[in-house]
C-alpha cells in the first residue's frame, strides 16, 4: 500500500505564511490522486478544505490554497491566523484505495 | 445540505464483530453523486481510511484491514454500515462516516468504539 508523507509538524508566525506539502511513496503527486486537505481541531470532526488539487468549499478561508509543488501536493497559508492552528491532513486516491498522510500539526506563533 | 450522523454500541469485546450505522439525511444515499466512506482515527493518532462504498454497491477497503471489513447500503433506511470483525484493543478509535467525492464533502461527527472485556 502506498505511503502518503507530511510533515510532522511546523510553525508559522502570525500573519507569515507557510506550505505544507503531502508527497507519495509511489512517486509524483498528479492531479489524478485527487489531492484533500482535511483540518481538524482538538475534540472535532475534520472539516474539508480544499479538493482535487486547489478547489476550495465556500467555507474556506481565501487564505488557503491548494497546488502541485514538486512532485507533491501543497497546501499554502497566506496570512496565519491563530485560529488555523490545527492539525491538517492530505488524502490521496490510488487505483486500489484511498490513503491519509500522516498529519502536519501546525502552531501559529 | 447533506448530514451523516454515526450510531453504534460504544463498547465491543475483543474478538466479536464491530458494527456501526451511519445515517444519512438531506438527499438520497442512492444519488450517483456521492461515495460513502468510513474512516478511523485512534485517540491521539492521525485518520486512516477504512474503505468506501459508492451506490451501485461496489466498495474498495484499505488492504490492510480488508479481510475483516464489509461496507454495505441500506437504500430503504437512507444508512450505510460497517462491519469489522475479529476485533482487538488496536480498534479502539473514534469511527467517522463521511462523503469523499469532489465537491461533496460531509462528516459525521464521529462515534467512539471502544474494544474491550
């Protein structure tokens, strides 16, 4: 099964802006593993953010975006706000099955 | 707008089957556009996918767990369910149902299983 890679952990300053990246162990992330990022808070379900690579819901903050980075997925924060401190998952579609990267804990700081 | 709403015992002996309903509400569980996923996630630890079923009845399951896993439909209760069977104290987690397809994108709250004697 593959291996979806993120980063344990990273930190941003307010208002500064960071990229969290979400890569396969099969190799190049594409458009075809129909890259989510998932936000979740302590005690709450996830909620979507972006999906297949960069489309938002309209419930998300014009802040996030989401890309193809080399060879990975990205999510970028434009403008950290306190309230984006959460942990944040990346999911990607395989012919045989769907797979959760590990999770980026993010701090805003 | 679309709301799932997980129900199941709470509490599982080791080595029976866990057995979980999600209930969905808001549109048909059989409208083509959506699959139906159930997802894990044990205390302090990150999600891993389950497996999903779409409305045809065809399923896919994460290879790992996939002899013990069945996702099935219930049109007529608009629900969804799974059943895990043989089960251990690494079930433990907090068990979420939720539509994965582009756009349409809906959790459940989540439901705590807890596997014990």
């Amino acid at each position: 099964q593959a291996v979806v890679t993120q980063e344990p952990s990273l930190t941003v300053s307010p208002g500064g802006t960071v990229t969290l990246t979400c890569g396969s162990s099969t190799g190049a992330v594409t458009n075809g593993h129909f890259p989510y990022w998932f936000q979740q808070k302590p005690g709450q379900a996830p909620r979507t953010l972006i999906y297949d690579t960069s489309n938002k819901h309209s419930w998300t903050p014009a802040r996030f975006s989401g890309s193809l980075l080399g060879g990975k997925a990205a999510l970028t924060l434009s403008g950290a706000q306190p309230e984006d401190e959460a942990e944040y998952y990346c999911f990607l579609s395989y012919s045989d099955a769907r797979v959760f990267g590990g999770g980026t804990k993010l701090t805003v700081l | 707008q679309v709301q799932l709403q997980e129900s199941g015992p709470g509490l599982v002996k080791p080595s029976q089957t866990l057995s979980l309903t999600c209930t969905v509400s808001g549109d048909s569980i059989s409208n083509g556009n959506y699959y139906w996923n159930w997802i894990r996630q044990p205390a302090g630890e990150g999600l891993e996918w389950i497996g999903r079923i779409y409305t045809d009845g065809s399923t896919k399951y994460n290879p790992s767990l996939k002899s013990r896993v069945t996702i099935s439909l219930d049109t007529s209760t608009n629900q969804f369910s799974l059943k895990l069977n043989s089960v251990t104290a690494a079930d433990t987690a907090v068990y979420y149902c939720a539509s994965i397809y582009s756009s349409r994108n809906y959790w459940g709250q989540g439901t705590l299983l807890t596997v014990s004697s």
